[in-house]
C-alpha cells in the first residue's frame, strides 16, 4: 500500500535536515504504529506524505499503491486515497463544518469519476457517522474545529476519516489531549473502519492508544530514522522501560 | 473655508436645471459651494489614494457593457421593482409606484412643485454632511441631478423598494439622487444592484426619525469598466437604526462614501462592506460617522480581497463630540491580498472629545492563511476551491452585518457563483 524508501527531508527555508533515511513499508490491510521521542520526524513525515509546503525531499521516495506520491498536490494525494488525521486540527472561521466535509467528499468523487453526492444522500451519511462518534448537530454545524475542545477536534478528524473512506490513514497522535474515554470514542471510530483493503499508520507518543487500536507492525523513529522494528510486544517495551535503552541498544 | 479654497480644484461650468422653489434653493446652494471647493483631486485630503481624475472629467469614459444571462442580484425578492436603463427611469419597465406605508414619487415631479417635504432633507443632509470635509462630487450632484426618487415611509413598508440599474451605453453618464424620509416608527428596505452606467455620481440621502428604522443592502456588480462615486448621507434620530451593506466585485473604479450623524440618543447604525477584485480594480470605502448623541452604537465592518493588482482602500473616521457619552463605536477594515501585486491601504482616525466612550478600530492586512489552505486540500478540496472558501469565510464575517437572513443567504449565494465564473 504504502512504501516509503531511503527518504530525506530538510526545510526549505533554513538548513536543516528532519529526514534522514525513513524505510518503511505498510502492506493492505495492515495497521503500523510509529512510536518515537518528541523531535524525531514523525509529524514531519505524515506531512511530506500528505504534501505540506515547507519541506524538501532530498532523496527518495514515496509510493501509494505503486504511484509516486511526492510531485503530487495535496487534493491529488487525498483523492488517491491518502488521509491525514492531524495532531493539531486547524480551525477555519466561517466555513461551516458540514459545508466543509460536503465539499471535501464530493471533490474527491469528482476527481475519481464518480458521481457526487446529493445534499440529501450526504445529509443522511454524515449524520450516521456523527453519531456512533458522538458528534452532535451543533458541531455540524459551527465552523470548522472553532471553539471544538481538543477532544471534539480528535472525533472531527476522524468523522472526516469515516466520510472520505481513505485507502491510506495516518493519525498523528490522535491520542493526545485525549480523555480515556474520549480515547476509547476514537479508537472505535478507527476500528470500524478497518478492513481488509484499507491499511493505517498509527503515529503515538504512548503505548496507551495502541491497547485500543491493535497494530500488526511496531517502528520506532529517532532522529529522523526508523531505528528499530518489531511485533506488538516492542510498544510494551516502550511503555515499560521508556526509549532509552532502545535508542542505546541500536547506537 | 481658507482651508478649502487653498486645495480648490477645477470649478465646471454648470447651469442647474429648472425647478420649483424648494429644488431650484437646493440646486444653487450646491452649486455654490461647488463654486467654491471646486472639484477633487489628488491633493486632497480623502482622495490621497484615489485618483478622482476619471470621475471628474467632463465626459465619461466609454465603458464597454458586461453582458451577462445570469440573473439579477436580489431578482427572487419580492419588492417594488424600479429600473434606470444609464441612470434614466425606465417606467415601463418598473413596477407601479405603490407601496403601503410609503409614497414614492420621482424626483423630476417632486422637483417641479414649490413646496415639498423632499426639501427638508434635499441637499441639506448633503450640506450637513460638507463640514468638514468637503465633498465635492456630492455637491455636484444635489446641483445637476433630475433622475431618482423622492420617497417617504410613513410606516412599515410592507416590501422592499428595489432600484434596478442597467448599463445599455457605452457612454452614459449618470447623475442619481435618492431623497428619503422614514417618519417615526417606519421601517423601510432600500435594494440595490448598481448603479450601473459608464460613469455613475449617486447620491442618497436618509432622514430616519425616531424609532424608525432603515436597511439598505446593495451588490455593485460584475459589470468591469464602469467608473461610479456613490455618496450616502443619513441623520438618525432618537432610538433609529440605519444599516447598509454593499457587495462589491470588479469595476474599474469605485468609490463608496457615507456620511452618517446621530442626532439622537440611544441610535445605532452599521456601514458595512465586502468586495472581490481581481485586476483593473480600484474599490475606495470613505466613512464618517458623527456621534452628537448619547449611547448610540455605530459599526464600520469592512472586508476587501485583492488579487492581480486590484486596489482597496478604507478611509474610515469616528468623530465624538464633547456631549455624546455612552458612544460605542466599532470599526474594522481588513484586507486579503491574494497575490503580491495587490494593495490595501487603511486610514482609520478617531476624534473623541467626550470622555466616557468605547471606541475601537482595527485594520489589517494579510495572505490567505496557508495552514488553512493545507487542511482543506489535505481533504482532496482542489486549491482554487480551498482558496475560494477561505475568501468567502473572510467577506462572509461582513456579510453577517445584514440583518435580514434570507437577503444575507442571497448575497452569499451571489458571491459564491461570481467567485465559481471567475474559474471559467
Ligand atoms: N517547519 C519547521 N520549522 C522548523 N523546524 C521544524 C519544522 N518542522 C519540523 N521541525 C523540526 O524538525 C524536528 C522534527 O519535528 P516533528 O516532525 O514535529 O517531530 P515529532 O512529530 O516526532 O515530534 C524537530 O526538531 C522540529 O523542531
Ligand atoms: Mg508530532
């Protein structure tokens, strides 16, 4: 689904080197989990595979489903399937939520040759989904992410998630600020959307999410490197004994 | 006035139509004082960053005519529907003059009688509105117009009046003044897209008694190479409430001015704005607004988005005189400049001379935010489409001044479909 091969990036404004080598490779129907200390590039990689301006690949490169990814636009990317959930949901003022999700959907059928979704049809999607994620009609309708709680934007992405039916879903710590309940409302919503054509890379600072959303394949990142793979049990580790001694160990 | 007559600028020849008594008064006053202020130009104060050159000139500069199928701004609305061709009433093609709770007459008729209540506020909310500042091109108007309404709501109109302007001449040069009174109690909406001509001087002036209360929404359209000067001067009284709105997209040149006073207490009053320009696009919004009341409200909301050279400016003042206590004034002006070619330049000046006010102003200028624009596109939205959003969202925060739900979802809609044919 997603190989990303001997990738480097650095800004493109100063002199700076985040990537320095990723390898990695999330076949179909898969879940990943990056795990990694504060710094180490995983932000930095979910935005290079999502197309943020303000970074340059170096070296390598990043293919979904056989298809170069790097030289594509942002709305190209999500309409080959890509989709970010981030860590920090952006707030846009004025435009309304359902206004925003209507359009988002029906650009993406409309870049795939598929036929666009009525209001009606759409209405009545989006409030299914709102619900099992316990999104009200109040959220619906205010402005994107304006005056949403961090827990309220983390359901958001993944609502957003649940409408455009990604082939390729990264969450970029999706856990954090989360309340264990408001954590568990996630991971459900993440859940329900496994399956066996759609894969995950699941970005956490900490193991806790990953009780929840069960990864086959664990990485951990540091400076900008994939440093150490390994099944369910290397998260345990983490949580355990901190990255230190993983980080000694692969030095 | 030595200040005035050092910045004299060119005094045009002119002769005021004929009249009855209370017009022909009106008609030389203005063109005395035009006599003496002459007409504008770039030296003056409140035309640094407009060129009025164009608008003075003694023709108008031929304009091609923007042809166009798509309906007209405000055609859904049921109202008394009035149409100028080049700025001349066309009756045939208008609604019958009626309209429960308010008698609308022409201005040519109401001019030709010797007595008429159009005289207490012809051309004197104009005169009132010269100091201190002077505003020659209104003067010009009030002393040559004999095209537009005279009109009077003596209650709660039971519809809107809507002015329909059209542009059929390459070379029409319209002069326009709207004199309007709402008695006390009354409530009135005034529409208008436009006006529209080669070249367009407008003048309206609002009398709103107390309690009453006046709308006026208009949508200055897509027609490109028209050149207008739209003066709008109200006086409100006690407890009145006065909101007008403009929807701005292309045009050569525009220039909007509303000289608004409280004359009595507990008043508010909102001047409010959104414009699109891309290219040859110069769209200027000078406000003042007199506060000589206590604890009236007023707001000056403004949104301009510029792109491939187009020109915004604002000129916004807010004067508080020593007795109007309690006085809120609100100003905001913000630009989005979508290239590095466009420009917006903002004046905002507070005079306060009273001591227990809150007034505030604000004004900035910026890019579209590109974190923003990310998130959209991340989404699959193409970036045309993103940016278009976030363009509306920020001339949406003006267009939630209008008051009246259903006018406000028309002007939205309106943008929207200009905002989509610009893709082509
Ligand atoms: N736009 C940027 N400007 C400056 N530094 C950046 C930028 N993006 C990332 N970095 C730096 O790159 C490193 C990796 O950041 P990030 O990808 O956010 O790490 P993580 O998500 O693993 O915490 C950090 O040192 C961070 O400060
Ligand atoms: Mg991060």
């Amino acid at each position: 689904m997603l190989e990303i091969k001997n990738l480097h990036v650095g800004l493109e404004e100063e002199d700076k080197q985040i990537l320095k080598g990723v390898n990695l490779t999330v076949e179909t129907g898969k879940v990943h989990a990056i795990m990694g200390p504060n710094g180490s590039g995983k932000s930095t990689l979910s935005y290079v595979l999502s197309g943020k301006d303000g970074y340059e690949v170096t070296d390598g490169s990043a293919e979904l489903q056989g298809v170069d990814v790097l030289d594509m636009e942002p709305e190209e990317r999500a309409a080959a399937g890509l989709f970010l959930a981030f860590q920090y949901p952006v707030e846009i003022p004025g435009v309304g939520n359902m206004t925003f999700l209507r359009t988002a959907v029906n650009a993406q059928r409309k870049a795939r040759g598929e036929e666009e979704l009525s209001a009606a049809e759409f209405l009545k999607v989006v409030r299914a989904k709102a619900k099992s994620l316990k999104i009200d009609a109040d959220m619906l309708k205010r402005p994107v992410n304006v005056g949403f709680s961090g827990g309220e934007k983390k359901r958001n992405e993944i609502l957003q998630m649940a409408m455009l039916e990604p082939k390729m879903c990264i969450l970029d710590e999706t856990d954090s600020g989360l309340d264990v309940d408001a954590m568990k409302l996630v991971a459900e919503g993440v859940n329900a959307l496994r399956d066996a054509g759609r894969s995950f890379l699941v970005i956490t600072h900490y193991q806790r999410l990953l009780d929840h959303i069960k990864p086959d394949v664990v990485h951990i990142m540091a400076d900008g490197k994939i440093v150490k793979t390994g099944g369910p049990e290397l998260a345990l580790e983490v949580e355990n004994n901190g990255y230190a001694d993983i980080l000694a160990e692969v030095a | 006035m030595s200040a005035k007559l050092k910045n004299k600028g060119v005094v045009p020849s002119i002769t005021v139509p004929d009249g009855g008594k209370w017009a022909s008064e009106a008609r030389q006053t203005a063109a005395a004082l035009l006599a003496e202020t002459g007409l504008p130009h770039r030296r003056d104060e409140y035309w640094k960053y407009t060129d009025p050159t164009t608008l003075t000139a003694p023709e108008a500069t031929p304009a091609a005519i923007f042809e166009s199928d798509e309906p007209l701004p405000f055609d859904g609305v049921d109202a008394v529907k009035i149409v100028f061709v080049d700025g001349v009433f066309d009756a045939a093609q208008s609604d019958a003059l009626e309209l429960d709770g308010v008698e609308i007459e022409t201005l040519s008729d109401a001019a030709q009688k010797d007595i008429h209540w159009a005289g207490s506020v012809y051309g004197v909310l104009e005169g009132r509105g010269q100091y201190p500042v002077s505003r020659p091109l209104a003067s010009y108007n009030t002393a040559m117009a004999e095209q537009g309404f005279v009109i009077r709501a003596t209650g709660k109109a039971a519809k809107p009046i809507s002015f329909i302007y059209l542009h059929e001449s390459e070379t029409s040069d319209a002069v326009i003044h709207h004199t309007i009174k709402l008695d006390e109690g009354a409530d009135l909406t005034v529409l208008e897209n436009g006006p529209a001509a080669a070249r367009i001087n407008a003048v309206m002036e609002v009398e709103v008694a107390d309690t009453a209360a006046f709308h006026h929404v208009r949508a200055q359209g897509r027609d490109h190479e028209r050149r207008t000067a739209t003066h709008i001067f109200a006086r409100l009284g006690t407890e009145s409430s006065f909101k007008s709105f403009t929807l701005t997209v292309n045009g050569i040149l525009t220039r909007n001015d509303a000289i608004i006073e409280f004359t009595g207490d507990n008043a508010n009053a909102t001047v409010a704005g959104a414009c699109a320009g891309d290219g040859a696009f110069h769209h200027d919004d000078t406000v003042f607004i007199t506060h000589d009341a206590v604890n009236c409200e007023s707001r000056q909301v403004f949104k301009k988005v510029l792109r491939n050279g187009a020109v915004g400016v604002f000129q916004g003042k807010i004067l508080v005189k020593a007795d109007a206590q309690k006085t809120d004034g609100y100003q905001i002006s913000q630009g989005l400049l979508l290239d590095e070619n466009s420009t917006f330049q903002a004046k905002p000046e507070l005079e306060i001379y009273a001591d227990d006010v809150a007034c505030s102003h604000g004004s900035t200028v910026g890019a579209i935010d590109d974190t923003a624009l990310f998130y959209l596109t991340s989404r699959g939205i193409p970036h045309k489409e993103a940016q278009d959003m976030l363009t509306l969202a920020f001339l949406g925060e003006a267009i939630d001044e209008v008051e009246d739900e259903a006018l406000a979802d028309d002007l939205r809609a309106l943008l929207e479909g200009w905002m989509a044919r610009r893709h082509g």
